[in-house]
C-alpha cells in the first residue's frame, strides 16, 4: 500500500507482510505513552518575497519564524510590539531585514500537545 498524504507532508508506505502484522498486533496504549511530550508553542512567521535593505542589500525569500511556549508572556503581551528580541540575536545586515519583516504582515500558529 503506498499513500500519499496531503503534500508537502510525505508518503507512508507499507508492504503486505506490515499491513498484516499491524491487523494482527494494533499499537498499544502502552507504546503511545512513552512518546515525548511537545509543549504548546506559539509560532509567528512573517515573509516578504523580496526585500531591499537600506543598504542595498536585496533579499529574495526573506522568512523569519518565532516559536515560542505558549506560557511565555511575550506573545500576550503588548511586548510584541518590541521586537527587539526578535532581531538582536542578529548580526548585520540580518537584525535589519529582521526588524523589517516584523512591521509586515504577521501569520500565526498554535500547536499543542496531543
């Protein structure tokens, strides 16, 4: 059996002898508790397809993604609009194009654990 997920996520394949053996022995509870457990996260992205810097500097794809635990009060906070810990850890020209992409639009993602 081969099947494909919905792209980009990838393909699961299995043989007969795996389809059986899965039939005959399911998962147990037992194997589903001893994964490790993800905390909540909140992600911020935000793209420009193309970017000039002050500088000259063009940039073509230019991503930025913060992940941080969903607890930290920095994503609940009015201390969003500083974005300085965002674009400090960043040596130049990068800080720049950092503090640039954060006055773009903003797409946000929660994930918890499941």
């Amino acid at each position: 059996m081969i099947r494909h997920l919905c792209p980009p996520s990838g393909v699961l394949c299995m043989n007969r002898g795996q389809l059986e053996e899965l039939r005959v022995k399911p998962l147990s509870a037992s194997y589903t508790l001893k994964r490790t457990l993800v905390p909540a996260l909140s992600m911020r992205l935000w793209y420009a397809p193309q970017m000039e810097l002050p500088d000259g500097i063009v940039l073509k794809g230019a991503t930025l993604v913060a992940i941080v635990p969903i607890g930290l009060a920095r994503f609940a906070s009015k201390e969003m609009s500083d974005v300085s810990w965002i674009s400090s850890p960043f040596e130049e020209p990068y800080g720049t194009a950092a503090k640039m992409l954060v006055k773009r639009r903003t797409y946000c993602l929660e994930m918890n654990s499941f």
